[in-house]
C-alpha cells in the first residue's frame, strides 16, 4: 500500500522538480518500527523541497524516486536506522552518513508526553534541512523555501551585515530557547547556548561584530550584547533595574535602542556599549510600545492606543509620523536596506501574513499569501533580495521560511 502511495506522489513531483541537490536515503528496521520507518518516509515525500531530487529505499527496497536522467550537482548520502527496545517501549532512530559516522539521534516511548507526530517530525529534519541549507546557499529555489523542519521552536530570524550570517533562536537543545547561528556561506548551523538562561530577538550589530538579544541570565528579562567570537565569556548586561527589558535593536555600531516596563506603561530607552542609559521621551502618548526598529536615524516602533497596535515614526526632528495603521493590528516592523519598504506582520486576512509597504508609493502587498498559516517576525536580507520570517504551521511549532522579495506586486 504504502509503495501505490508514494508512486503516485511520485508523478506529481517529477513534473516539477528542477533541483540540483539529491538526496538518496535508505532507511532501515524491525517488524516493531515498520509503521515507523512508514511514516518517516512519507513525511520525508510529504515535505520535500519541489528543488530537490531524492531517492528513498526501505530496507534496500526503492519506495519514492524523482530521480531523472540529470544529475544533481551535490548528492547526500544519509541511512536511518530505527530500533525498539521492548523492555523499556522506547523507540530510538539514528541517523548515519555514507561512511557510518553517526549524525543525528532521537528516542520515543509511546508513555511518554511527547506526541508520535512530533517525534516523526523530529526523524525527518535532518535530510531536509541539509538540502534546504544547500537550496539557500546556492540560491536554487523558487519563490519559497522552508529553511528549517525541526518541531521545536524556530524563530526571530536576523541577518549579518555581510549576509555571512542568519542567526534565529531555536530550543532544539534540550527545550531551552538559544541563539542558533547558520552560515549563510557554508551551510552549516551553530547552536550558541549560554548556561542559565533563555534567549530571544538576537541582533547583529551594524558592523556584524556583536549580537544584542534578550535574554534570562539574571532570572528575568534583560538585555545583553555578546560578541561571536568566544562568546560565553563576554556577555555584557546593558539594561538596568528590576523590570523587564526585551525587543533589542542597533541604534548605531556603540548604541542598543530597547523597551523597558515602567510604573506607568513601558518605553524605549537606549543604552551604550559603555552602559550609559538614556531614556527616550515621545512627544506623543502611547499606551504601550514594542519592536523597535531603526534605519537613518529614523526610529520605527510598533505603538499600541485604544486597544489597536499600529507601526509608527519618531523622525529625526522629534516628530510621530504614523507609518502603517489600520482597523487591524500591525506588528514586527522591518525596514529594506535602502529604507524604501517595509515589512510588517498583519491580521488583515483574518490570520497572520506579511506585508510590505512602498515608503514612497504607499502600495502594500502580502508576501505570503500563499502561505495558509500565521506568520510573523520578517526581516529583509543584506542585499534586499530575501525576506525571511517565521511560520506557524497548525500544529508543529514555528519554522523558518524565506520568500523572494520582489519590489512591487507587478514584478
């Protein structure tokens, strides 16, 4: 039954598979994982890039195939093995690369709390996300690419100055939120963890030598700036006080610009390298502001009134310029490189998309209309020619997407 399946998921991909990245994937087991070992592999077709060739055996016995006459430029080799130790009713999978160095591990008990889909999930990541690394570093895909496939938390992507790095936090690590660092150029990912505490919204510096990020390490909300090399050893709290600090930025290479709660609401508030502290006094009132973002000087923020969350200016003579503000909530503001467009997260369609606005025709598009699923947290890459962001996909926790950015809705 499961070889009529995949045959005829097998039609529809060769007409639309045009990759140069392949995957030949053979996977392995007992009579005790052969649902198992089932289900890894329709997940695996369920959820392959349309870019990517891939070949799938189950104990040596081909069961999908998109393989055509072209050979792909990159080729991985990955074997699974998937075991159950009646004993302890845990099942355990492994993955191995061609020369039987192991890659990856994941275990289930059906006792446990962890749901069967989710561990699934889990099994399957590995040879997608090294296909999709690859789709990205080449530049191989279409208009979409999910970058990432794990069921844990993927999120609050950014982007290095040089577009060598894409930093996002992640909690594969033991359900702990880190900073997890891709290369951009070599196609690997980094975990970062830092002992004690959890991460949010990391941030590269204007000249990509530091990241700020919010973070737990003094047992509530603060902000912090870390440099990328040695790391763990020079973290450096910035914010003050007893109440939480969250939503970092760069104001400029020496200066972090961040919210902080106050008695009355909360506010922004800039910080030097050197933990000088200053707190910036909007000529307007807002009930609450967020996420702030700045670009020339220009300081974008997302402001809350009357129960509504719009994105908002303070330009550089002191004034409040209302950027995009409808019936609807706006969120999670992100300026181009050339300061032209913005991006923002709206509930216009009932859930979740992302938006750009021209900044100079006030012509707005949704970038992920395609996308049935709330999204959240766009950010637009070094050379203008990305916006990635984070979905979240029913019941799986949030990945990582990237979408071609194209100026205009014509183009």
């Amino acid at each position: 039954m499961m070889i009529r399946v995949l045959v005829g998921m097998l039609i529809v991909c060769c007409i639309v598979v045009f990759g140069s990245v392949g995957l030949k994937i053979n996977l392995s087991g007992s009579v005790e994982t052969k649902k198992l070992v089932e289900d890894i592999s329709r997940s695996i077709v369920s959820l392959l890039p349309k870019e990517v060739y891939a070949e799938i055996k189950v104990n040596d016995e081909v069961v999908f195939s998109n393989w055509l006459d072209e050979q792909p430029e990159v080729i991985y080799q990955q074997s699974l093995m998937a075991t159950y130790d009646g004993s302890k009713d845990v099942y355990e999978v492994s993955w191995f690369d061609e020369n039987g160095q192991r890659l990856y591990s994941c275990v289930y008990t059906p006792r446990g709390e962890r749901p069967y889909f989710e561990f699934v999930r889990e099994c399957v990541h590995l040879p997608l996300e090294r296909a999709s690394f690859w789709l990205l570093k080449n530049d191989r895909f279409d208009e979409y690419l999910t970058l990432t496939y794990h069921p844990a938390i993927d999120e609050y992507g950014t982007f290095s100055p040089d577009g060598k790095y894409f930093a996002f936090i992640t909690d594969r690590r033991a359900g702990n939120r880190d900073i997890a660092l891709f290369d951009l150029q070599e196609g690997t990912l980094t975990i970062l963890p830092i002992s004690g505490s959890s991460e949010y919204f990391p941030r590269f510096s204007p000249d990509g030598k530091r990241i700020a990020f919010q973070g737990s390490l003094h047992g509530f909300w603060n902000i912090y700036v870390m440099p990328l090399q040695d790391y763990s050893r020079n973290i450096v709290l910035l914010s003050a006080g007893n109440s939480p600090a969250y939503c970092p930025n760069w104001f400029s290479n020496d200066v972090v610009i961040y919210v902080q709660d106050t008695e009355q609401g909360n506010a922004l508030f800039t910080a030097t390298l050197g933990r000088r502290r200053t707190r910036i006094n909007l000529p307007e009132p807002f009930d609450m502001v967020f996420s702030p973002v700045v670009h020339d000087g220009i300081i974008y923020f997302v402001g809350l009134r009357n129960s509504n969350f719009g994105i908002y200016a303070l330009t550089k003579d002191g004034k409040i310029v209302e950027v995009e503000n409808t019936q609807f909530n706006e969120h999670d503001p992100a300026i181009s490189p050339d300061g032209r467009y913005l991006a923002y997260a709206s509930n216009v369609t009932g859930y979740y998309t992302i938006w750009v606005k021209d900044l100079v025709t006030e012509e707005k598009w949704c970038v992920t209309e395609n996308i049935p699923h709330d999204a959240f947290y766009p950010v637009f890459s070094p050379d203008g020619k990305y916006i990635a962001f984070s979905v979240y996909e029913g019941r799986y926790e949030p990945d990582i997407w990237f979408v071609r950015f194209k100026p205009s809705r014509s183009d």
